[in-house]
C-alpha cells in the first residue's frame, strides 16, 4: 500500500506522458481531456494519501526504501510528514486548476504544453516526498526543463529573457547545493565506513563541526534562498512571473516557491541547527526587508500580474520570518501560510489571467468600473483580495497571526517592522482593486465584458471555499502539520550545542563529553537577552 500511494501520487502523471506521446498533436481536445482526467485522478490519490496519513504518529510515514544505485549509497527513499502531505495535496489540486486555466488560452504546441504541466508536477511532487539528498535533488533539477517551457514556449514578449534569467538563477543556487551534498556523502563515509544519501541517517549519525555547519548551510540556504525568492536574491521572480502564461504563474506562485522554504525546514533546520542559530538574525532582517520592499514596489506597479508578483516577493518573507522564529507559533504559521499563499496567489493570478484573456492587457489603468458589468467577477475578486491582505475569518489572517506571534515572541522588533507589511499590503491590493472595479466605465472595451462562465466558477470555487475553510476552522490543517513542526523544532534542539528556551534560558552542552553537568544560566527577564 506504502509503494502503491506514494509511487502512484509522484509518477501517475508519468503515465499520462506516456499516452499523450501516443495521441497525434493536432487531436488537441484529446490532449486536453487527458491531461485533465490524469491531473484529477494524481488528485483523489493524494486524498487517499490523507486518509492513510496518521496524524498521531510521530516521523514519516508510508516510508518507501528500496535500493537504486547501491554501490554509491543512494536508494529510492520516499517518505512524507504533515508538512509534506498539504504541499501534495495544494501541488495536485492546483495543477487539476492551472489545466482547466489553460483550457482556452493555449492553442499551439498543445501537446508540448500538457506534457510539460504533467513532468512539472512529477518533480514537484518528488521533491516532498524524497528522503533521499540524491533523489531530492534529481526532483529538484527535474522542475527546471518543463517550466522553462513553459515560461520560454507559451509566454509573453519577453518570454525568452524570463525562462533563461529563471534557469540561470536556479541553476547557480543548485550547483552549490550539489557540491554541499557530496561533501556530506563522503563526510558520512568517513564517519560510518559506508555511502549514503539518506537524510534521516545522516541527521541521526552525523554532527557537522560549527565551521562545517556554516558552509553547508550557506551552499544549501542560497539554493533555497534564490528558489524562494529571498531579497537579494528575487530579482527572476517579476519577470518569470509576469512573462509565463496563466497556469504557469499559478504553479510557480503556488507551488515551486514553496521548494525554497520546504528545504529549510527539511534540511537545513534539522541537519545544520547551529549554523541555524547563528543565521536567524541574518536572514531574519532579509525577510524583513523583502517584507517592506516587496510590498513597497508593489504599490507602484501599473501592471496587475506584476503587482501580484511582487506581493509574492512579500508574503514569501513573512514565510521566511516564521521559519527563524524557530518556536512552534511561527513555524506553523510559515507552513500554514505556504498553504495560504499557494490559494489566494494562486487565485489572484487565475483572475488575472480570466480578464487578460477578455481584455488582452493587464494595465490598470486600462479598467475601471468593471464592477458593473463584471459583479460574480468582482466579488470573487474582492474575497481573494481580502485574504492576500488577511482579513479575519479568511485563511491569510491564519497564517501572518502566527508568524507575528512566533516573531514577537523571538524578537520584538522583527514583529514590528513585520507587521508594517501588513498594512502595506492593505493599501496596494485594495487601491488597486479601487481602480479597476470601481468608477465609472471609460473605455469602451470595458463595457462589453462577459461575467464568468461555468468553467471559470469551477476553477475558481475550490479556492473560495478553501479560502473559508482554513479561515474558519483551521483545525484540520494544524492536526497534520503540527506534530512534524514539532519534530523539526526537536531535532534543532537536540542536535544544537546551545538551546533558546522561551524563558531565555542558556543552556550549553559539551557534546564531547555527554555524561557532563549541564552548565545553565538563567536571564532575567530586565537583563540585555542579547
């Protein structure tokens, strides 16, 4: 049953390549009706996927080990926790959206396209369920070739300078996180007599010296850095984004950003906690800085997916803000807003696309008053607007409260300047919705609008109602995604030569010689905690 779930999530749209292979490239309606029968079907097995999921059981589950290359120690190592079961399932529910976006708005290489949309998702997938290094970062490489596509053969003007500038960025950070892993194979080697890639051994039998931890994590954090994208390093991002068809977006928003931060918390967490440590303020204030920056450029943006882009770059550093809190409040609030972003993006860019399609420019100040003629468009609009900004009762508000919280509990001014993004983000979604719904109709183009149609209420439903749900009633969600965030948070600490408790307690450990007394000095609470 592990086998069959696992394997059959990751490659059952492996198979659908291989049909359409079969099928001749002008049967285009074919191709279409394929690749949306293979996207749902990868989506009801990940929900069997969920139902095997024990959301008690502490580690990974469904674990699949079985041998690949034995004599350089790498096996096919598939394993997930909670926060490995939401991407899944976000990954497959989006994917089944971005075909049905598609739909109309992709008429030639029809066959190239849906092929690219399926190997996208067999990478994606790969990469949250692999606990082998070798086998994640197979995963992560097999992401770049169908994007790249995607962006390079069905996007916009610019789409051959976007599609290279990506490849690039992407390709610099994973050439350094391929180094970083065969450093850690042969470390492993030294230590134990035999090769192996498997992340849970090598978080259980190694203990990387503090120089060691510095340069590991540095080679894999940039890899994760310029995928999420943190400030500096975000510079692709715009352009990819504004460039690449609709479904494109969609997945690269809601989907492939989140392989940056999923590789924190996977592996430089649990593997390199001291290096961890010394990096929080580091990255602390480049979140903090992509927070205010990214919200900042997006207000003066004319374009509307070029705003939605940069908002990316903004909600990706509260993400990043609640990972380094390293306390429980943030680190569940950055896991369940990598949920979060992926639907209300996700959706943004969905209705962005919808009206490009009808209007063929996405300026706004080639709208205004749109309301009139478009109203089940505008109140769809306004809901996934006012989650992106979190209001309360939506899922965005979920998310950045416990990132505050988490941050403000690990430092009062990062949750401070954080929190000026929130209100930020208030005024560049709701003064750019102001612009284009309402007011009266100046342009003549405007006026004849069509409202959505039942194919586009199906799209965009999914996400209302997911919207909603997590706003309400989160529950659900934080029962999977708690005990694997306290996982992580565990191996930090045990693997850490000095643990932050919340008490600003210090306790350092000599891990040379384990039967030693813990030396502890207590802070109180008037004392420079620095």
């Amino acid at each position: 049953m592990n086998i069959d779930l696992l394997t059959l999530v990751t490659f059952f749209p492996a198979l659908g390549i291989l049909l359409l292979l079969f099928i001749p490239k002008d049967k285009a309606d074919t191709i279409k009706s394929l690749s949306l029968i293979i996207a749902f079907v990868t989506f009801l097995i990940s929900l069997f996927l969920y139902g095997a999921f024990d959301p008690i059981a502490n580690g990974m589950q469904l674990e699949v080990n079985l041998p690949w290359i034995s004599s350089f120690g790498i096996s096919y190592h598939m394993g997930i926790d909670g926060i490995s079961l939401l991407m899944i399932i976000l990954t497959t529910i989006l994917t089944v959206l971005a075909i049905l976006a598609s739909w109309n708005s992709i008429t030639e290489g029809v066959k190239g396209y849906y092929i690219s949309m399926l190997l996208l998702q067999v990478g994606m997938i790969g990469v949250f369920c692999a606990l082998d290094l070798f086998l994640f970062y197979v995963f992560w490489e097999l992401m770049l070739i169908p994007m790249y596509f995607i962006i390079g053969m069905w996007g916009g003007p610019r789409k051959l300078y976007a599609a290279i500038k990506f490849v690039l960025f992407t390709m610099f950070g994973s050439l350094l996180m391929l180094v970083a892993i065969m450093f850690i194979l042969f470390e492993y080697q030294s230590v134990t007599g035999e090769f192996s890639f498997d992340m849970l051994k090598i978080i259980s039998s190694l203990s990387f010296g503090y120089q060691e931890q510095l340069w590991l994590f540095a080679a894999f954090a940039l890899a994760f850095a310029i995928k999420v994208p943190l400030f500096p390093f975000h510079t692709w991002l715009p352009d990819a984004h504004v460039q690449a068809p609709t479904a494109g977006s969609v997945i690269l928003a809601g989907v492939l950003l989140k392989m940056g931060t999923y590789g924190f918390i996977r592996i430089c967490l649990p593997m390199f906690p001291d290096a961890t440590i010394t990096f929080i303020p580091y990255i602390s204030v480049l979140a903090v800085i992509a927070i205010i920056y990214g919200a900042l450029v997006a207000m003066v943006q004319k374009d509307v997916k070029s705003l939605v882009a940069f908002s990316s770059v903004s909600h990706m550093g509260f993400i990043m803000l609640g990972i380094f809190a390293l306390n429980i409040q943030g680190l569940e609030g950055a896991v369940m807003q990598m949920i979060n972003h992926g639907i209300s993006t996700g959706a943004l860019f969905l209705l962005v696309g919808m009206i490009y399609e009808r209007r063929h420019t996405r300026l706004i100040e080639d709208f205004g008053g749109i309301a009139k003629v478009m109203p089940v468009f505008s109140v769809v609009f306004m809901i996934v607007t006012l989650s992106s900004i979190g209001l309360p009762l939506t899922n965005g508000f979920v998310g950045e409260f416990l990132i505050l919280l988490g941050t403000f509990k690990a430092n009062v001014w990062y949750a401070v300047f954080a929190a000026t993004g929130v209100v930020f983000s208030a005024c560049y979604m709701l003064w750019m919705y102001q612009r284009v719904f309402y007011g009266d109709v100046t342009k003549e183009e405007n006026k004849k609008l069509l409202d959505l149609d039942l194919r586009e209420k199906v799209i965009l439903l999914p996400l209302i109602i997911l919207i909603f749900w997590i706003g309400i009633y989160p529950k659900p969600f934080f029962d999977k995604i708690e005990p694997a965030v306290k996982n992580v948070l565990e191996q930090v600490s045990h693997a850490s030569s000095v643990r932050l408790t919340d008490d600003y307690e210090i306790i350092a450990i000599d891990k040379e010689q384990p039967g030693q007394e813990k030396l502890t000095l207590n802070l109180s609470e008037e004392s420079d905690k620095k």
